[in-house]
C-alpha cells in the first residue's frame, strides 16, 4: 500500500475517487486502487459518464440489450449498472467500516436540480435500481434540492449532497439532513442505517475568486480563498456535530454527515498539484480526487496538519477577500448555478452520444 496515501488515511481522510467507467471495473483498474492506493469510496456525476460513455465499446452490448429505449431511460440504466459493479467492488470495505465506507454515488437528473418532487422521486428510483446498501444518491444543494434532501433521508436512504459552494449553502445542507433524520426516527426507521456526506467544492472557488483579485490588483491572495471557505465550512460542521439537536439523533444511532472536499484537482499549474488535498487533512473527512491528483499525492504528496479549529483563521482570510472588493455571495451563488449548468451541458451531451450510439447499433443489426 502507498505510504502516502495511507498517512493520509491515518490522518482520519477517507480517499475516495472521483472517476466511474466501465473500462475501469473490467480491468481491474479500480481493484489495484483500491488495494494500493488505499481508495475506500467512489463519486462520480454526468459529466464523468459522458467521458466513460466515449472511451470504446463497452457499454454496446447492454445498449443492444435495452432495445432502443428513450435515451435518457438508458443513461439511467448504464450508469446504475457500473455504479452496482462497483458497490460489488468495495462491499469488503463496506461491510468492515460499518457502513461508514465503501460507497458509490450516483446522481440524479440534472434536469431536476430545480424540482423537488421530482428529485424525490428518481431519487427513490435510482436507490431501487442499483440495488445495494452501499449506494448513495448524489442531489445537488439548490433551494429545491434542500426539500429534497429531507425527504430523501426521511425516507431511509443515504445522500450524499452536491454542488456546495457556500458555508450559508452548506448549513442549510445540515439542517436538512437533521430534519431528515428527526423524521425518519418518528418513523419508527433505523438511523444507523442512514449515512450522508456534504460535498463542499474547491477548486472552482479559487478559480473563480482569484479572477476577480487579479483584476482589483490583490494577486497577494491568489489561491488561498478556497481552503480558507473550506476552513469555515468544517468550523460550521464542528459546531453542528456539538450541538445538542445532533447529539440527541447520535444517541439514537445516527450519523454524522460527514464534510466531502470535492473539484480537488488544482485548475492553476501555478499551484502544488495536491495543494487541496495536503491543506484540508483532518478526521471523519471524505477527499474525493481525480485519479491524476490521487497519483500526485501517492509520488509527493504531504500531511500539512489539520483543519481542526481553524474557523477563525479561515474566516479572517475570507474577510481580507471582501475587503479587497469580491463580492463573495455573488460569486457563491454564480458558481451554483453554473454548476448546475455544466452538468445540464454533459447530459444533453450524454443523451446525444447515447442516442448515437444506439442509432448505429440499429444500423449495423
């Protein structure tokens, strides 16, 4: 096993990878991550599969299967099939963790990220779907979403949240999640069984904020605004693990909703290729890396201390950025919505390439 990466893991990180293809699962790619890179959890989202979907044949055969069914019912099937076959792979790490490892996301439509109820519903589906106890059902943070996320855990089944950008965003993340479980305890539902994470993007920050510093003159803080929102963000998740709401769910069995660093591949060559990975160390914490980032810090990565207690710090430095003339809850909200954006632009690609290829399977037949 990578000495790295396990003193990563030491450090109290779950590694899980943000990569899903089913050239992956057949080669036995994602098993050697696995067993050598110490990767305990999947993520993975449209923009993800579209990649998968044009690297070779191995989605054909279940394709033909399908029998030219409306794109969109056979996306949803694809993608549930790989995201079963990698539950399969870590069912190990699932069963020795508890629960509280070994899990693989898929997401809902992005068409939805605006409709509640109709989260709610594909939600419900996609969990029926895959099938396994090891999935989560990956919904994004908007004003809908929220609702839905509430519901979703109410029900029983595990989330993980996407798409969060801002503190403001994310607590009300956690307020859902414990309204979730309030209720599914008034259902009579075991709360153990229900796990969450919240995954609070990075890179995207930086990219975004450090744009608007370079055109005020403030190249002096360049690249820190997004660890120091994520320094805040782990402050509010502390706070809310301390609360006696929480602690009274936790003395019924629930869990915590474990903070997920997500987009941890620097975008800026300027910076340390596992800069938001070695900054954002501490316990009951999820990194979600592209397999490129992950192979960094396997080679050179370092421990750089932890998050813990740092909101002070954090907050200080985000301060410095509005004082400097950034607009953080602008850019915030921004960076939401193109978020969302971006997703409905790889599903419209998604569809387009399934409808392709099923158009030239009809051909050939």
């Amino acid at each position: 096993m990578n000495e790295r990466l396990g003193a990563l893991s030491a450090a109290g990180v779950s590694i899980w990878l943000d990569d899903l293809s089913r050239s992956r699962l057949r080669s036995g790619n994602l098993a050697h991550l696995i067993q050598e890179f110490s990767v305990t959890g999947v993520t993975t989202n449209p923009t993800i599969f579209a990649a998968a979907l044009s690297e070779g044949s191995d989605y054909e055969t279940q394709l033909a299967d399908l029998g030219g069914v409306p794109a969109e019912v056979a996306i949803t099937e694809l993608c549930a099939a790989d995201v079963r076959d990698a539950c399969d792979e870590f069912a190990e790490t699932y069963r020795d963790s508890a629960g509280y490892d070994g899990r693989v996301s898929i997401e809902v439509s992005p068409a939805l990220a605006n409709d509640a109820r109709g989260t709610i519903e594909e939600a419900a589906k996609l969990h029926e779907l895959v099938d396994r106890e090891n999935v989560l059902i990956k919904i994004p943070a908007t004003d809908a979403g929220l609702e839905a996320i509430e519901e979703t855990i109410a029900s029983g089944i595990s989330v993980n949240v996407t798409l969060i950008f801002s503190v403001r965003r994310y607590v009300q993340v956690m307020e859902a999640y414990v309204r979730g479980l309030e209720r599914a305890r008034e259902r009579g539902l075991d709360l153990s069984g229900i796990h969450s994470v919240a995954s609070f993007f990075i890179s995207r920050v930086d990219g975004e904020i450090d744009a608007r510093l370079r055109a005020l003159g403030r190249s002096d803080l360049v690249g820190r605004a997004a660890v120091a929102n994520a320094l805040v963000a782990h402050g509010a998740f502390e706070e809310f693990v301390a609360s006696e709401r929480f602690e009274m769910l936790a003395a019924s069995g629930a869990n915590i909703q474990r903070p997920l660093w997500a987009s941890t591949g620097t975008k800026d060559p300027a910076y340390p290729d596992t800069l938001y990975v070695s900054d954002l160390v501490g316990p009951e914490i999820v990194n979600t890396m592209p397999e490129k980032t992950l192979r960094s810090f396997a080679d050179h990565g370092t421990v750089n201390g932890s998050v813990e207690g740092r909101r002070a710090e954090g907050q200080a430095l985000l301060d410095e950025v509005e004082a400097a003339g950034v607009n953080l809850d602008e850019v915030f909200e921004l960076l939401e919505a193109q978020g969302v954006e971006k997703f409905l632009a790889s599903w419209a690609e998604l569809v387009e390439r399934v409808e392709a290829a099923t158009a030239a399977l009809g051909t050939r037949a």
